[in-house]
C-alpha cells in the first residue's frame, strides 16, 4: 500500500464525501479505512479508491465510519438530570429565555433530550423563550433529525409518561417527536472545524463525544472558538470521556468536573 495511493483516497474522500481528510488524526483515517477495506475485501488503498468512486452505498457507509453517529436520549443520565434539576431551573428563572448549542447533534437524540426536558420545565410557564441550535457536518444525520422517527429501543431511557406526552406512534411501530418539541430546535449543517460558531450569545453549549478523532491543538481550538460565543457565566458540556486541555483551561471554570460541566470565565 503506497503513500501515494493513500494521498490519492484521500482526495477522492474530500472530493466525494466532503470531509476534509487534514483536520483528522492520520491513523484514525487509517483504521476506519482499513476497517471498510476489509469488510468490502479491498486490500489495496487503489482498489478500494475504484470502488468509493463508483459505490454510492460504500460511500454512505465511509462517510459514517468517518463520522461514528452513534447517540442516544438520555446518554448520560447524571449529566441530564443536572441540567434538570439546577442548571436549567436556574437559567429559566434569572433570565426567563434561554439558548443553547448542541454542537455535533448527530441524529437528534441529544437536542430532544433537552427540548423535552426544557419543555417539561416550562410547561406553566409560556412566556419563556427556548431556542436549541442543533448542528452536525453529516447532512444525512441531520436529515435523520429533522424527522424525528425512532425505533422503541432508542427511548428505552424514558419514561412511559415521557414518551405518551412528547411521541406520537407512526404505526409501523416506530415513535415520532410531536411539534412542540420540533419547533424549539433549529436544526443546520456547521463544521466544528469551520473556526466559526453557528451562533452567538449562548447560554449553553454542548459538545459531547464528538472530539475523539480531533487533535489536541484541534480540541483546544474548539474550546477557544466557544468561548466568545457565550454569555457570561455561559456553561460548556463536554463528553463524560473528554479532557480539557492545560492551554485552554484558564478560560472556564469547573462546575461539575466529574460530569465535564464547565462556566466561561
Ligand atoms: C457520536 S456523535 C455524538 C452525538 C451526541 N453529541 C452525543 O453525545 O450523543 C458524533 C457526531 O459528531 C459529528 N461530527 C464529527 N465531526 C464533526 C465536525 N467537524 N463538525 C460537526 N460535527 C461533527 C458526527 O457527524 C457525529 O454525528
């Protein structure tokens, strides 16, 4: 397998996929590459070059190799039930509207988690404003979230109660998020990478599980870029596995490091 050979998938991966090979980890490209090679029974970088080009479905399944999708409502029950009973309540109450970026949202789990949560919240309470801006760089996911159709084994962290007042039943089996949720998300495309947020004067943003491929330098620039995007006293949520890094850690403060909630500085 020549470097060469290697330099060209990548192009084409840029090219084909849209995904911008330099702002990964090397190796990481590598083994998720080697892994779809093996299951498609390519052992050269060049054969498995000819068939992305020309496989529509290969290049679906790379795309999500690349990207690793998976999510679920309520990962994290701790971090949620945070939200729940101190963070939120409190936000609500001081400010009486919120905004929150839930940044790398893959399909839709994570920012409906906090929509039922919040709209739990505020049930008597309609004069609170509630904006949640959910973002991903896979259009495919996005599109998954924008539906809002998941299979019953997704909800398996709800409530029975929680699923009757947020979820209508579609018939074939599958549970579709009602509107009112709907309509508290914006959902859009945005690179992480871009340098830029999606948005501004954010109460909260999230951003969990979703480094484990970027570099230290790339982990630090994500915290720089989020810092400026939110309010004073505005909290960062990272993945229960994710690491602050030593350069960037002046700029918050812990709220719950076991949890990896932290305030700007
Ligand atoms: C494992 S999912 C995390 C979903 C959710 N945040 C959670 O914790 O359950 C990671 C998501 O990050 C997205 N992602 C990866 N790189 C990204 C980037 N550079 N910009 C935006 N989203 C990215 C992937 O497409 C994927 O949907």
């Amino acid at each position: 397998m020549t470097d060469a050979d290697f330099e060209t998938l990548k192009r084409s991966i840029e090219k084909i996929l849209g995904i911008q090979c330099r702002c990964y980890k090397e190796d990481y490209i590598k083994r998720r590459l080697l892994s779809r090679m093996r299951i498609t029974g390519k052992e050269r970088y060049k054969d498995y070059n000819t068939l992305l080009i020309s496989d529509k479905n290969e290049q679906e399944l790379l795309r999500n190799a690349l990207t690793i999708n998976v999510t679920k409502f309520y990962r994290d029950k701790e971090v949620f039930d945070l939200l729940r009973t101190e963070i939120f309540p409190d936000i609500i109450r001081s400010k009486g509207r919120m905004r929150i970026w839930s940044a790398g949202c893959a399909t839709g789990e994570e920012p409906y988690t906090l929509a039922l949560i919040i709209n739990d919240l505020t049930r008597l309470k309609p004069d609170v404003q509630v904006t949640i801006f959910a973002t991903d760089i896979d259009r495919e996911v996005l599109k998954k979230a924008k539906d809002g159709i998941y299979e019953k084994r997704s909800l398996e962290n709800l409530s029975e109660s929680q699923i009757r007042r947020h979820f209508n039943e579609t018939g074939d089996g599958k549970f579709e998020v009602k509107n009112h949720l709907k309509e508290m998300i914006r959902f859009s495309h945005h690179d992480l990478m871009s340098g830029k947020p999606a948005t501004n004067y954010l109460d909260m943003i999230l951003c969990r599980n979703v480094t484990i491929y970027f570099t230290e330098e790339q982990k630090n620039d994500l915290a720089r870029m989020f810092h400026p995007a939110l309010i004073s006293k505005g909290f960062y949520v990272m993945g229960k596995t994710e690491f602050m890094g030593r350069e960037v850690e002046q700029l918050y403060e812990p709220y719950n490091a076991l949890q990896k909630i932290y305030t700007k500085n």
